[in-house]
C-alpha cells in the first residue's frame, strides 16, 4: 500500500525513516528523521603539528615544590590548519553518493534524482563554498535548513552582537526545537551541514539543542584528543572531539518510489497571532466572542506545582486554580480586575477514559488553564486529540505529535523554551506542552514544576470586538496558476495573462511571470533597465532582485524570457507573505495569502 507523502510527515525508504521537508510535482525530498550515524565531514586536511608536553610539578619528600617539573604522559597534539575543504571535495559528499548510496536496492537507486546542488559562500564568514555540484545524496546548506525547519532568510543575512558586545557566532532562536536531531539514546545531537565555516577548514553545523553554528567545526575534528584529565603520575583520562553527524536527504522520484501524493498538499492552517497588553502582561489573543475576548499568556510567565503533594487531584481542588484566582488576580489592580470575566470552565471526563477517573466538576474561575482539547481548538486541530490517536492499544498515553508543534511552543523570559502546564484529568499527573510543543496528555507528576500560562476571557467594547475579531478572521485570497497555461483564477474568477509559467528543469522550480502574481497581490513592480534590477514595493517591505543573479535558498534566478520577468513561485510568493501549495495531479500552483 502506497504512503501519502505529505509535508512534514515521515516515509520509509531504504530502510530507513525520513521526513519530507517539501513536494515538487512529482518528486519530495526527504532528509533522515534522525541522525544515520556519527562520522567525519573530511578526513585528511594539511596541517602543521604542534607538541604540547604534559608536564606535573616535583614536590620533595615533605610536599614542598622543588621549582621542577617532569613529563609523564605522552603530548597532547595540536594542529594547525594549512589547508581547507569544500562540500565538492569533502570525504562525506563521497561516503554519501557511493557507499551509503550502494546500500540502498536498485529500486530504490533508481527512485534518487541526481540534482544540482548550489554551493553558497557562508554569509556571515565569506568563506567560499566551492563549486556546485551534482548529486544523488547531499547534506543540507545553511539556507536549506532555516528555510525548511523555520525561520526568516534574513538571519543568515544579519549577524548581531550577543550580550557581551561581541559577534555571534550562532543563530539561536525559536526554531531550535525544530532543529534538534535524536540519535540513539541521545535526545540532541549534533549534525553537519554541507555549508562551510568561519574558514575553509571548518564546516556549519546544526549543534546540541538545535542551534546554527554559523562557524562551525573543524571538518576533520571528531574522533581527534582534545584534552586530558590527570588523576595520578600513572593514569589519566584521555578526551577526545566528538564526531558530528550525518542526516542525508535527497529528492525521490515518486513515478519510481510507493508513495503517493494528495490532491492538495495539507500545510498547517496558518494561525493568526494577535497580542494585546493586558495588566502589565502580553497576551495572545485567542478568541473573542459576545463581549468577551479569550485571552492566554503570550510567554510561560513562571513555573510552579500543579499541586502541592503526589495524589490524584482534579482542577477543581488543585492548589495551582488557587494560586490562579487569588494570588495571582490580586496582581491586576482593580481597574483591571473588573475586565476578568467569571467563566464556567467546563472538565470534560471524555478524553480521560483510559485512567478511570473522574476530570471532576466544573468550576466557576476567572483565571485558568487551557485543557489539551482547547489548545487543540486553539492552535491548531490534526484530528489526532478526537481520535484517540494518543492512546496506545494498552491503553497508555503517549504525545499527539502533529505539523502544529511549532504554534504551541512556549518561551520563558529569558528565551527558552518551556514546557507548561494543562488542565487535569483527576490523576497524580496533570497534561502539559512539551518543549518541542507536543501535548502530553498523561503530563508529568502534579508536584512537579512545570511552566505556567493562565488563560481568561476578558470584557471588551464594540470598536475593540470588531478590531480583533477582523485580525483574527482576515480575508484569505487564492491565486491559481497551471503550468503551461494562459489562464489563472483569482479568488474564483478567471484571468487571462500573455504568459504561461513553465517549469524549470535545473532548479526544479515552477517559474511564474513576476509582474502578473506581484500586481495579482497588491504590489507595485518597478524595473530599473541599466541595472537589470527589478524592485517590489507595496506590500510588506520592500525588496529587489536582479536578472540572473542567485536568488536566496538556491532557488535559482530570475530571468526574462520574450520581454516578461520570470521568478521562482515560491521565493516571490514568501517574500509577499504568502503560502504555496502544490498540486501534483493537476499541475496548479495555489497561492494563499
């Protein structure tokens, strides 16, 4: 039975797990969900060795230091760089197109699609990246993995200064979670990219805990002795670099491969964020209805016990709804408390089956806790939470893992991420969101700290109803665009343009004329014609690109064809705010926004 190869899920191929990251026609490309194995990106580079003696002091007989030393170790080595690698050359990019590739069948051999890999000078370095390439198997470039895992192109374009005034060396943000790699029993590994780093013998790489190491690591560091730790004249713990690892990707064929694609690629349904300052705090805005405006703490605004000793406890007689509705509401001052709505909170046994418990009564409160089937509403529905998804066939509780993880992160104060808690279920645990965003419904120990994020329903006026209710549902238009043809529609009626897009067969890219989808979504075009320079303006911030020139991403130019400007659909759709979607039965390019 063929698998439907949907973004963000995962395939079996090759033996082994992969998760698509995007659909193009009829081709996916995938990258291991979890990294394949720990080895160097390049084995030999020119170095110059230096010997560093591993010396103790001499003491005397009665422990007084005699201004000598002695070597009774081995030294420690230390190299000095001479020469560099790129992807083109590294020992990785061959392990990778010939041994791992011969481990994999013929049939599925021939489901690899051989591509040009663009190889991008590291942006924040200026260490070249080498020629391009053509490959089956490749790692990721910088670009590719903020592009596919999260976050702004831009961040690879600025380097800013940590908070000592010093240049950054990492990207550490929001989509760490997002990032970070299991390999074995090891939750956060690090993986290499194929881009490099801060010099030619060092490459990026995605680092513990999910950051992007800009500057990377030495290309041939793992497996080397970086340090040593003496415990006595005969013995001493040798350290050693650790390897980084592997996670391959590559684009499969699907006319060869047991997948299928859906009519309409599913993309999560974008959420909406709208923030309001309430009582000296930042709120999310997740409702609002008949007056009232639900409200959830933008950030975990602290940590504490759901209650206050290990027995089953229901939200009615926990001692966080008291921390909640006392401590916490005489914060607000009285003004603000008067906005607070007292809400029914209804404890719904349904979804609870499988401990036998009771979730309890409902309570009256002015101040609670979002419960898993609210922040299922909320932010974001996969179906999994009505389901059951969640319970195994012995009726233990897992985690619903679903492609609306990344709306349910929460931060602390200081950046982190944080997990926090949910409403209860009457048991000695308590459901929360997990640091990668996943909702655990079983949860951790009641008297556990875990983070906090109070929810409330507010009292609003006319003009401030409709303001938030009109952020909350704005319009979505839809283009529609079919390779070769003429004819579009927008938001249901029919267009004629002089141009088709096409498809262009190096970069795999859908090229679309850029003047008729920037004007079809409110933007101006200007061209300035000694530059060969186009610039849009009008929506968003305004940008520019030239003819010919690399486009971000490696996704390849812009280039004119019969007096018409043609760009990538989807880099000129992103930069507009927009979100592309795929139909490989039909050909139709779908542009939301």
């Amino acid at each position: 039975m063929s698998t439907v190869a949907e973004l963000n899920n995962t395939i079996k191929f090759g033996g082994h797990i992969w998760r698509v990251l995007d659909v193009q026609y009829d081709r996916v490309l995938v990258i291991t969900d979890e990294i394949l194995e720990l080895r160097g990106f390049h084995n030999e580079l020119e170095y110059e060795l230096e010997l560093i003696p591993t010396f103790r002091n001499e003491y005397d007989d009665n422990g007084i230091f005699t201004g000598r030393f002695y070597f009774p170790f081995p030294p420690l080595e230390r190299r000095h760089m001479k020469s560099g690698v790129t992807w083109e050359t590294s020992d990785i990019r061959h392990w990778l197109n010939n041994d791992f590739y011969n481990t994999l069948s013929a049939s599925d051999r021939a489901a690899i699609e051989e591509i040009y890999v663009i190889n991008n000078d590291n942006p924040w370095f200026g260490t070249p990246g080498g020629n391009n390439t053509t490959d089956k198997l490749f790692l990721l470039s910088l670009e590719e993995v903020v592009r596919y895992f999260g976050g702004n192109i831009e961040c690879l374009n600025n380097r800013g200064l940590n908070e000592w005034g010093m240049w950054e060396d990492n990207i550490w943000n929001e989509f760490n979670v997002a990032r970070s790699a299991r390999y074995q029993e090891d939750n956060s590994h690090a993986w290499y990219l194929r881009s490099p780093g801060a010099s030619p013998a060092r490459v990026a790489a995605v680092v513990f805990g999910g950051s992007i190491w800009m500057a990377g690591v030495n290309a041939d560091e793992g497996g080397r002795p970086s340090s040593r730790t003496i415990f006595s004249d005969t013995e001493y713990e040798q350290h050693w670099f650790p390897y980084y690892g592997v996670r391959p990707a590559m684009w499969i064929n699907l006319a060869y491969a047991d997948f299928t694609l859906p009519e309409l690629l599913p993309l999560p349904t974008p959420q909406v964020i709208v923030n309001k300052e309430f009582g000296g705090h930042n709120w999310r805005v997740l409702d609002v209805q008949n007056g009232r405006a639900l409200l959830i703490t933008e950030g975990v605004i602290g940590t504490r016990r759901y209650h206050y000793s290990w027995v089953g406890v229901t939200w009615e007689n926990s001692e966080i709804r008291r921390w909640l509705n006392n401590d916490f509401y005489n914060t607000f001052t009285a003004d603000y408390r008067a906005k607070i709505a007292e809400t029914l909170v209804i404890n719904n046994d349904a979804h609870w089956s499988w401990n036998n418990r009771s979730a309890g009564n409902d309570t009256t409160d002015r101040i609670f806790l979002l419960s898993p089937a609210e922040v299922v509403h909320y932010f974001g529905d996969s179906g999994f939470f009505a389901a059951g998804k969640w319970i195994s066939p012995t009726g233990w509780h897992n985690v619903i893992n679903d492609q609306y993880n990344n709306s349910r992160i929460a931060f602390n104060a200081n950046g982190l991420a944080t997990s926090w808690w949910l409403r209860g279920h009457g048991y000695a645990s308590a459901p929360d969101v997990i640091t990668n965003g996943r909702i655990r419904p079983g949860g951790p120990d009641v008297d556990r700290q875990n983070g906090i994020r109070p929810a409330m329903w507010i009292y609003v006026d006319y003009e401030t109803e409709a303001m938030l209710y009109n952020a909350l549902h704005p319009q979505i238009n839809e283009l529609r665009f079919v390779l070769n043809s003429y004819a579009y529609n927008k938001n249901g009626i029919n267009h004629e343009s002089d141009t088709a897009p096409f498809l262009n067969i190096t970069y795999g890219r859908t090229m679309v004329p850029l003047r008729v989808i920037a004007e079809a979504m409110g933007a101006e075009v200007g061209w300035d014609y000694d530059t060969r320079t186009v610039t849009i303006t009008g929506r968003g911030e305004p940008f520019s690109l030239v003819i010919d020139e690399p486009l971000p991403s490696g996704m390849g130019t812009a280039v004119i064809i019969s007096n018409r400007t043609f760009v990538p659909v989807r880099y000129i759709a992103e930069m507009l705010g927009a979100v592309v979607e795929w139909c490989g039965i039909s050909n139709a390019v779908y542009i939301r926004f």
